[in-house]
C-alpha cells in the first residue's frame, strides 16, 4: 500500500476550499498552513492566463526529513504516509531544511514541527483527507497507488503526470496533471511586493525566501499572482555554532602538526590554553545547540532516544567524544602528567577533525538547501577548523607563544587563507547540479549577503590579513590583527553560506 495525491490542474480553480478545511479539520494555527494553492500569472495581455498549484507535503517514498530527524518524531508509516509525533519532536527544525517542498512549518501552539499526515486518523476508519472531500471539482484526488483499481493508481498511469524537484531523487507521491513549469519551478515566476489579495510577509520569523527581479532562472511574463511565506528555519546562531565548532575542534589541530614535524617544541603552558579554548568553545557549541532548538528541555533526546542515520545524533556523539578526550589531555597539561598529554594529544585531534566535519554530512541531509550540497564542504569544514587553530595561536600572548608559535602562526594563517579562498571561489564560480544551487550561490554573491560576503568574508577577513602577514609577518601585533580579522571573516562566511542558502525559495 502506498497512499498518494494526484492534483488535476484542469480542473483547479483556485477557491482554497482545500485550504480552509486542512485548516479545520486539524486546527492549523494561523500564519502557517499544510496545503496552500499557489497562483501565478504568465503571458502579456490579452493571452494572459493564470495557473493554479495546490501545495504540500510530498510524502516521498525516500524522505530526507525522516533520515536527518535525530529523535523519530518524522516517520513513515507502512502504508507511505510521512507522518510526524509531536510529542517528540525536540525543535531542532532541521526536518525543514531537509525537507526541498517547504511542507514543514514550526507550530506556534506546541513550537514543534507539523505538515500535512495524509489525515491519518481518517484513512485509517476509511474516509478520504478533508481537503479530497471539499473540492467541489474533484481536482484533488488519494488513494493507494499500489491498488490497480483506484482512482488516482488510474489517473497516475493514464495522464501525463509530473512531480516538483524529481532531481531530488525523493520519489514524490504528490503528481500533477498539466503541471505548469512557471508555478511548479519555484525560481521561475517574479514575486513583487503586493499579491493580489495580500501583501507579501517578509516578516515571518527568521525572513522568507528572496526574489531578485534579475536573476537568470527568472521566466519572462510570469508573475506569482498568491502565495504565501515560509521563514528561515535556521537564523544566526547556526552560523555562530559553525564557528564556535571550527574554532573548538580545531585549535590543536596546527601545535600538533608543527610539534609532530619538529617545528615546534613542546610547551605545558601553551597546550593547558590551547586545551581551555578547546573546551570553552566546544561548550559553546554545545550551548548554542540546545539555545536554538524551539523545545530545549527535550534536548537530552538525542542522546537518550536517537535515530542514529541523522548527523545531528551523530554529530552530538562526536561532540561529546571530542569534550571528553580534549578533558582528558587538558587535565594531563595541568597535573604536569605529560605521558598522559602525550597519549591524547592525537585522539583528541583526530576526533576534533570529525567534529568539524560531521556538519557538512549534516548540510549534505538538507535536501532542501542544494547551495550546502557541494562535494567541498567536508575539506572545507575541516579547513576552516585549522585556519581557525592558525588564528587562535596568532593571538596568544607572547608568554605562552613566543617567536616559535608565531612563526607557525603566520606560516599556517598564510597557507590556509589561501586555501581557504580558493575553495570559496570554487563554491561560487563552479558548475552547480541544480537551479537551486545556483539560485542560491547567486544570492551569496550578488543578493543581499553581497556586501559581508565580498567586504567583510574575502575582503577584511581573507585578503587583509594574507597583505598584512605579507607585509609585516614578523610583527606580534600585525600578526595578532590578521588573526583577529581571519576569525571575524570566517564567521561573517559562515553567515553568508547559511543564510543564502536559506534564502532560496522552495515553493
């Protein structure tokens, strides 16, 4: 059994019947909706028309949001219903940023996640979902497309059917007759200020998707006539948790390698500092976490009850395992236990690579944010944590560093600001798979993240600081500022990367 939706665009007129009673029938809180009807506008009058899209969850065959989900409240039921219990659900809203059809929301009565379930409790005592049951054209039609008999089995091997974001490799149970490009290609129609009964909310809670009137996915006469907003799950602290990770997980990783290559010697008191960034940071992160889940006194579900395909449960152990070994080798530095320092040191880096890493397998679960697809962000992940180790010893004092540290200083903020750059003109400049990945580097570089990308990300925080060491490497404090300025860069990139890749629209 498979349960899924045919939407005959033929005969939709657009009266939000469907709406109102999804609305009703599972007393949807204002300002967010499980199925909506999109309208736009395309042609030049007088062969103008207007196309109408009912929208919703998809329920894939292959949910993304059910694998990243790190506590099961997103789960598919036997009969293929993507179903959500929010009772567990902990407000990471991570399954909003897998999920590439923006059918999640964040419920303001519980500040959990919801979406449409198929109206479950009436499939299961044989009744149709209300919104089959209202339309008055019979434009909305369910049933089990594994039964040969059915309606919408029949309608489904008949018509000439589409489904949205097939590249997405999610298999959509939701198909559309006569689909029409401009309305299921979320990119393609032009969005102004005012809808036609409405005005745009650019004021939902984190800001909505960005529409620039130029870009180049933009189809000529098509105007999105309705529609309605979905807010950025994830806001600033997300990239605050990017860099707090970096900076943690990262800051042995250079003194190690150095010391290994005989290029620095060993120093107690500089690896009892480096072990304390180590563990503020790591908290930090930790901290931050939990600050941005909507329902943090359920965080400890993640350890206690985890779903272990999703990288945010991985990514919590890897954390922890991190703390616990940075702990160990911090304590050996203050017993003066150096055997016990000697033997952590590299466990501890080594887990501190993972650390950094895991989030790009994390963004990689994100089916909905092609712009944090790229094969890079690994390396990048873990570049960026030895660019921050780079830039965390620059600015030690003089007392703990000495000459020694700051020539690995300057050496390593030289090389991986290189590096650096490079894989971020590769992000930007390479070939993307989807419209949404360039959509979304588009946006980094030429929407409203333009100006701390290119001033303060390249600018003040990657080729001011590779001129200054350039320049006057040799002087403490100038190696202090660059890095100072490395640091201040790679947050404002993480800011950048995360929110344009939000910024896409996905419906």
């Amino acid at each position: 059994m498979r349960y899924g939706f045919v939407i005959d665009n033929r005969k939709c007129i657009g009266c939000h019947s469907c709406t109102v009673a999804c609305k009703t029938e599972n007393r949807v809180s204002l300002g967010v909706n499980r199925t909506w009807v999109k309208y736009v506008e395309k042609g030049k009058f007088p062969q103008a028309r207007r196309v109408f899209q009912v929208t919703r969850c998809n329920h894939c065959e292959k949910p993304p949001c059910v694998e990243i989900c790190p506590v099961s409240a997103m789960f598919q039921r036997r009969d293929g219903v993507v179903d959500f219990n929010p009772e567990q659900c902990i407000g990471c809203k991570a399954c909003m940023q897998a999920c590439p059809y923006d059918a999640i929301y964040l419920d303001p009565a519980r500040n959990t996640t919801a979406k449409c379930h198929f109206c479950a409790h009436r499939i299961e005592i044989g009744l149709e979902p209300a919104c089959v049951t209202v339309c008055p054209e019979r434009a909305i039609v369910a049933g089990d497309l594994d039964d040969p008999a059915s309606e919408v089995a029949g309608l489904v091997a008949r018509e000439a059917v589409r489904v949205r974001k097939p590249e997405q490799g999610t298999r959509p149970k939701l198909f559309y007759i006569e689909g029409d490009e401009s309305a299921i290609v979320p990119t393609a129609a032009r969005h102004e200020a005012f809808y036609m009964w409405a005005q745009r909310n650019t004021n939902v809670s984190g800001g909505g998707a960005t529409y620039v009137p130029d870009h180049p996915l933009l189809q000529r006469n098509a105007l999105a006539a309705y529609d309605v907003a979905h807010a950025r799950p994830w806001d600033w602290l997300v990239p605050l948790y990017c860099w707090l990770k970096s900076v943690g997980a990262g800051v042995l990783a250079v003194p190690a390698i150095a010391a290994a290559f005989g290029w620095l010697d060993a120093s107690r008191s500089r690896d009892i500092a480096l072990a304390t960034v180590a563990l503020i940071f790591t908290a930090a992160t930790l901290l931050v976490l939990v600050g941005d889940l909507s329902r943090k006194e359920r965080f400890l579900r993640v350890m206690t009850a985890p779903q272990i395909k999703s990288w945010l449960t991985r990514g919590s152990y890897i954390l922890f395992l991190y703390s616990v070994l940075a702990g160990v080798y911090w304590l050996g530095g203050v017993s003066a236990w150096s055997l016990l320092s000697t033997l952590m040191l590299w466990p501890t880096v080594v887990s501190g690579f993972l650390a950094a890493g895991y989030t790009a397998f994390l963004f990689g679960q994100c089916e909905g944010r092609d712009l944090w697809q790229t094969p890079l962000l690994p390396v990048h992940f873990v570049l960026q944590a030895l660019l921050s180790s780079a830039a965390v010893l620059a600015l030690l004092p003089a007392s703990i560093g000495g000459d020694q540290t700051r020539t690995v200083a300057v050496a390593g903020l030289g090389l991986f600001l290189i590096l650096h750059l490079l894989i971020v003109c590769g992000e930007v400049v390479m070939p993307h798979a989807t419209d949404n990945a360039t959509y979304g580097a588009y946006l980094l570089v030429r929407g409203p993240c333009r100006n701390w990308f290119w001033i303060v990300a390249v600018g003040l925080g990657g080729l001011v600081p590779l001129l200054l060491l350039w320049v006057a490497g040799s002087n403490t404090a100038v190696v202090a500022l660059s890095g100072a300025l490395t640091l201040a860069g790679l947050y404002a990139y993480e800011w950048c990367f995360v929110m344009a890749g939000q910024s896409v629209p996905n419906s």
